[in-house]
C-alpha cells in the first residue's frame, strides 16, 4: 500500500435515484399448463381430496376444535417462481387471511382449513378448472399434513425437541402452546419450553423412548386433537467444545497492558469461561455473564479462545489482525463437558441472557461453541434463528465457527457446516492451514483439514471468511497430529490447538477492531460488509476457482489499517441505506473516473460488495430468507425523457444501452485462466447468484478481462456509468404485508472500489471531483484517530 493513506468514504444517492417499481411482465402461460383433459382429471382427483378433507373439517367442527386442519400441496419442479406459488396461493385461499402458513419441504407449501367454508370455496375454485388452469398445473400432489419425525439411532430415553405448527395467528398459537404443554405434563412427561425467538417457540420432552410416544400419544385414535398441531419431533441437539492443548517450549509471551485514558471495544467470549491469568487479566472487563457455579466451569476452551482475541497476532508475531487490543468479556454460557451436557434449549437461553444483559457496552460477540450435527437442506436450523432474532433485537454482531469435521483421518470429503453456522446475521469463518511440517495435509493457507465447509440451506454462502486455525496430519495407526496455532492454557502457559474454534476469534478480534477505530455508532452490517469486501484468497490456494467459495467463503480478511484506508490511485465507496418494496435505485450518474480511459476504452478493476438483512420467517423452511437484493454496475449509451401519462410508466428518465459488467460471460475465459498478476489469484470473483436470494454478494472484475466484442460494445470513453439495486420479495412476505398494511424493507450496506491496476491514476481525487459535480452528498468514514499498528 502507498505510504499516503486515504480515508474510504460514505456517498448518499439523490433523491433522482429512487425510482418507482412499474408493472409489466410477461402475458404468456408457462409450458407446464396441461392440456384440456389432463387438466380436467387432475383437477377432479384434487376435488376427491377435498371431499374427503371436508369430512375431516367437518367432525373438527362438530368437536368443537380450535386446531385448524393442516394439509401440503407439493409443487412440480417447474413451478418455483414466485409468479407460479402465487397462483397456487390463490387457488387455495380460504378466506380474508393468508392461509398458506409456510413451508412443509422444499417446494411443499403448508396450508391450513379452519371450517367447511373454506373447503367448500377451493372446491369450488376446482370446479371452474379453466380459469384456474396454471394453479392446478402447477400442483403435484395434495395431501393431509402429518409430522415431521426423527429418531435417535438409540433406543434409549433421550431429550427430543417438539415444533408446533405456525398458524400465523398469535392468539392461537399461544392458546395450542399452552393446551399443548398442559396435556403433556397430564400424560406425566417433562416438558421444557423456550423462546427462541418471540414466535419461534420450541419444547423440549425431557427424556423420553420416542417410539413410546409415537405408539401411545400420535398414533391413537382417541388421540387430543391438540397434537395434531405439532409441526416436527426431533432428537434435542448437544452441543460441544473440543480442546487438545500441548505444552510449547519457549519463552513466555510479553504481557500487553492498555493504554491509559484509550478507548476499547469488548468482545464477548460466549464460551466455557475465562481463567484470569497475568497475560489476559488486564483485558477482562470487571463486568460477567456465569450461567454455572465454579465447580461446573472447564475454562481451557474459553481461555484459549480469548487468547487469540487479544494476543493472536503477538504469540505468532505476525500481522494478521492489527487490532490494537480489545478488552474481553468474559460469558460462561458452556458447563464442564465431563460434569454436565448442555441441550440446545439451555444453551440459547444462557446466550440470550448474557447479551442481553450486556448489549449496550458489547457488540461484538464470540461464539466457538458448535452442534453435531450438519445443516439441512430443507431449511435453517432453531440454533440459527435465535442468535439471528438476538443480534436483530440487541443491534450485535456474532462470529461464529464453521465446525469441525474428522472425515479426513479416513480420507473422506469434507463434512459441511454445523447446524447453527447456517445463521444468516453472523459472520460464520472457517480454518486455514497457517503453517506447514512435512506430514501435514494442508499447504499453508489452504483450508485446514478438520474446517466445515459450505454451502448453507438454499445455497446461501457459509462461511463467508476463513482465518488461521491450524493443521494436522494422521499418523499409520489413524491419529490426528496437531500442528496448532498458540493461545494460553488456564496455568498461563503458551499452548497450541486446533480448530475453528480458534480462526474465529481472529475474526472476532478484527470486527471489534474496526469498531474501536471508528467514530460512528455501532452497525453489524457496516462491519460484516467491511470485513467481506477486504477478503481475499492467497496466491497459494490451490482449490479450483470454482469450488472457492464453497469451501472459503469470501477468503480471508485484512488488518484494520488496510481495510480503514485507501491509496490514490483507488477509492472506496460506501453507500448504506434501506430498500422499499415498491422504489429502486438507479445512480445514472455514478462517478467512474475518466483517468481510468486508455486508448479511448475504460480500464480499471472494480470490486463490489453488497450485505443485507433480508426479512427472515422461521416459518417459511428453506425460504427462511424472504427478501433479496439485487445489484448491477455498467454502461449506458444516453439517458432519455419517458411519457409518465401512459399507462404503467411511473419514473420519468430511463436509459438506452445499459451493460452489467458484473456478469461472468463479459469476461474472456482464455485471458482470465492466463492471467496470474496477485488480482486474477486473489480477488477476482464473479459468481451468477440467480434468483437466490444470498444475504451476501461480491463481485471483483478486471475490465482488461473483458472479451474485444463486448470491450467495443461496452467500453468505450462515451458510455455513462450506473449503478442499480432492487428488492425482490418472496411471495408469502408480499401477501403478509399486504393484510397486516405494512410496506417490506431491508437495510443494505453496498461497498464498491475503483482501482487503477497499474497505480499511477489519481482515481480518488477524480472520483471525489466527480461526486461534488453530480451533486452527491459525502463524506470520510470518522476515525478516533490516525490508526496505530501494534508489532
């Protein structure tokens, strides 16, 4: 980096940049609408099923039950568009409210009948099969909901997690909640229920022979109908921590004291506690979180952890972070394994509690505690919603582990991520190798051989960031070799161990970091998009460019000082706002340096980050994430007048010619598998994100990639440069906000920086000069001061 240091800036759009969503789309009905017959027998078939769910509905209503009957309409492979659901939803609406409750499975939607009214008028609707043509098509099958379960391998009595059914009426819910939990503790079973989230409510059977249950309570006839609204049973999750430690022989560490009168962040360490030694007693914070008395505590995990927050960079003399030091908060959420398991459920609640407790003075949070078990494709764990609802609820931010597999002392594929690492508001972060012996199995910074890897539930990137966490080998007889990076262990001693347990806290450390050096107020997605957007993979790597960020994320982060700062012959652009249903933005305008032409094309490499908060619905499966947005950059040829007195045409400028030179097919393939300059091995990335709606997205682009016919189509020193984002909403949040009168929005924070490869452009004073022309409010990001490294 050039010695000038240049502060990256916030830019505001203008109040021309909100454009109105206008109506459109296309007329034409999709392939799949079946022909005359077909659609007459599927649809009497469907009007068979509702007969005999009407009979159903019917002794509901004589026995005077508040139980809605719950049955699935499972769509075809074709019919996943929101365009497609919608119809379905229509076709199979009730009354007045949204009857559709969620999500059963994938592509199963879940759907509740609360009278014979409600038959009779689907029936109807089925009935008059032409008009409802593309519903009925687009069904596979319909069928009376019943239980999710799963069982233990073992036959003995274990913890199992009970879900009720969402049925979208608080009221309700809590009436079942209640009737369900008394009749359970009539038939003499333990019963525990916690709060997940204000609506995420889950029970906990207290050691229970699952099929007990099923035989004597689901599967009898005179069962209380209050069963029938349970959702799923599963084993209740353990969780875990894993510490190997071994003694290092050389010299103790230098103690690091803070510096009078300097203001600190705190990370707080959700662990197994913290053992007050010399090196870490001057970071503890006087103020603690204990959910166990102290002969319960093993603090080796929780010690460990801290020491990599605050001596990471000192114990292996490297420049890894650049934090100047955090203080440490110390929040024993985890008993001693070998006195007392912990259950999800008394897990969430220590967690809850602790930050909760002390939300307004920590901010950044530290969680290298995991589950057994994998994620699922058919939706987003309870461990994942409660620490996404907490960090919503208390404006925080936790770094959580990715997990850790044992697959390759068998030589087997990595396992993926743990359930709980699939939350969508934390920064989840995997392992590489930070050094290398000869037996080893990793290459240094290569993934370690024990990290998780992604993807997450519908596709969605986990872990987004990587940092050091160890390496290991087997030995003949099937053992792990340790080589571990070095904290402390509870006596003081530099130990080493391995583990995404211990990358984590690095990235922990540098999120506290960022904040401590900023003079703003605390904001997660600021900090998440910062940490993303610096991220970026070693020229080591050896996985293929396309299996990267499945199995790294985004790479690995920079220090704080090459994150905070810029150099002249680049700029960093922040624009941090909130999207509407309903409006987008279109920056006509956007302020590409013209420096930047070169023999009459435009050069330069752009790297574009985007981080949102979608709305989230634990209800809704692996459509858990209800609201995208996306994001284009490019070229336009001209801005023209549109006719806002027809019909449909709301925004009054448009523009001709516009290119997304985000797109992978832009780029030559040839020219970018040949390049090998530090760009093309560490920061490019072009991924299609589609129709997912990923929370978070980035794009790196060398414009000198571009292939000749599109650089003359796209490049050229006349084109005008835009920026465009747009909300997209999934249909069950459309149709909830419309009855609840609300309007769906989603906070964003968009990064973007424009480099001149070659470093001799004056890119940020241009770009500067060009946001006073275009009349864009800025302004630098606030620094506490010039930042310091410590060596």
């Amino acid at each position: 980096m050039a010695d000038e240091r240049l502060p990256i800036k916030f830019f505001d759009k203008r109040e021309v940049d909100k454009m109105r969503v206008e109506g459109g789309g296309s007329k034409k009905p999709p392939k799949f609408i079946l022909s005359e017959n077909e659609l007459y027998v599927k649809a009497r078939a469907y009007e068979n099923t509702f007969e005999a769910f009407l009979d159903i509905v019917s002794k509901k209503e004589q026995n005077q039950s508040v139980v809605p009957f719950v049955f699935t309409a499972k769509l075809i492979k074709d019919a996943k568009a929101k365009t497609h659901r919608s119809k379905v939803s229509s076709l199979l609406r009730a009354g007045n409210d949204n009857n559709v409750l969620g999500l059963a499975g994938v592509d199963e939607l879940l759907i509740k009948l609360e009278d014979s009214r409600d038959v009779h008028k689907i029936i109807e609707r089925l009935q008059d099969a032409d008009n409802n043509a593309h519903a009925i098509s687009a069904i596979e099958s319909i069928q009376e909901f019943s239980p999710k379960i799963y069982k233990e391998a073992s036959k003995e009595k274990n913890d199992y997690k009970v879900k009720l059914i969402d049925f979208q009426n608080e009221d309700l819910n809590a009436y079942i909640r209640s009737k369900f939990e008394s009749y359970i503790e009539r038939k003499n079973f333990k019963v525990k229920k916690t709060y997940y989230t204000p609506e995420h409510v889950v029970f906990n059977l207290k050691s229970i022979e699952i099929d007990e249950f099923i035989n004597t309570q689901l599967d009898s006839i005179e069962r209380n109908d209050i069963l029938e609204a349970i959702f799923s049973i599963e084993p209740m999750p353990k969780f875990s921590v894993s510490l190997d430690m071994f003694d290092e022989e050389e010299e103790d560490v230098k103690i690091i004291k803070p510096v009078s009168g300097k203001k600190y962040a705190t990370v707080g360490i959700l662990d197994s506690g913290i053992q007050d030694i010399p090196q870490l007693k001057p970071w503890i914070v006087s103020e603690n979180y204990t959910a166990y008395p102290e002969q319960y505590k093993n603090k080796g995990h929780g010690t460990f952890v801290s020491g990599v927050v605050a001596y990471g960079d000192a114990l292996e003399n490297k420049q890894w972070v650049g934090t100047e030091g955090v203080k440490l908060l110390d929040a024993c959420v985890f008993p001693d394994e070998a006195i007392e398991k912990i259950s999800e459920d008394e897990l969430v609640n220590n967690i809850k509690a602790a930050v909760r407790l002390y939300k307004d003075s920590v901010k950044v949070w530290n969680l290298s505690i995991s589950g057994a078990e994998e994620v699922r494709d058919d939706g987003f764990s309870d461990f994942a919603v409660a620490i996404d609802d907490l960090q919503d609820e208390c404006n925080v931010l936790i770094c959580k582990s990715a997990g850790n597999c044992r697959n390759f002392i068998t030589g087997k594929p990595k396992g993926r991520i743990h359930r709980g690492a699939d939350s969508v508001r934390s920064i989840v972060v995997g392992s590489l190798a930070h050094a290398k012996v000869p037996t080893d199995l990793a290459d240094i910074d290569n993934i370690s051989p024990f990290s998780r890897v992604g993807r997450g539930p519908s596709y969605i990137i986990k872990p987004e960031l990587v940092h050091y966490g160890g390496n290991a080998s087997v030995s003949p007889r099937g053992k792990i070799i340790k080589n571990g990076v070095k904290s402390f262990g509870i006596d003081g001693s530099i130990t080493t161990a391995i583990g995404t347990s211990f990358s984590t806290p690095r990235v922990a450390s540098l999120a506290a970091g960022l904040y401590q050096e900023m003079d703003e107020e605390f904001d997660p997605l600021l900090i998440k998009a910062l940490m993303v957007h610096s991220a970026s993979y070693s020229e080591n790597l050896k996985i293929p460019m396309d299996e990267r960020v499945d199995q790294v994320g985004f790479g690995k982060p920079k220090s704080v000082r090459e994150i905070l700062y810029n150099s002249p012959n680049e700029i960093t652009l922040i624009l941090r706002d909130e999207m509407l249903k309903g409006e987008y933005l279109d920056i006509m305008e956007f302020p590409m340096p013209e420096s930047l032409i070169e023999n009459g094309f435009y050069t330069g490499q752009i790297v574009l980050t985007l981080v949102y908060n979608p709305i989230i619905i634990p209800s809704q499966g692996a459509e858990y994430c209800q609201s995208d947005i996306e994001v284009k950059m490019g070229t336009f040829d001209n801005k023209f007048d549109r006719d806002t007195t027809r019909q449909m045409i709301l925004n009054p400028v448009g523009k001709n010619g516009a290119k997304n030179v985000l797109l992978e097919t832009n780029y030559s393939k040839k020219t970018m598998k040949a390049k090998t300059d530090d760009f093309a091995l560490k920061e490019r990335l072009l991924i299609q994100y589609g129709e997912k709606y990923y929370p978070v997205k980035k794009y790196a682009v060398d414009l000198a990639d571009m292939t000749e016919s599109n650089r003359i189509k796209f490049l050229t020193s006349d084109k005008k440069w835009y920026l465009f984002l747009n909300g997209l909403y999934r249909d069950h949040i459309e149709k909830k906000a419309q009855l609840e009168g609300q309007v769906p929005r989603q906070k964003f924070c968009l990064i973007v920086t424009i480099r001149d490869p070659k470093g001799n452009k004056p890119v940020y004073d241009e770009v500067n000069h060009k946001l006073d022309e275009f009349n864009f409010t800025h302004n630098n990001l606030k620094l506490q001061t010039d930042v310091h490294v410590r060596y």
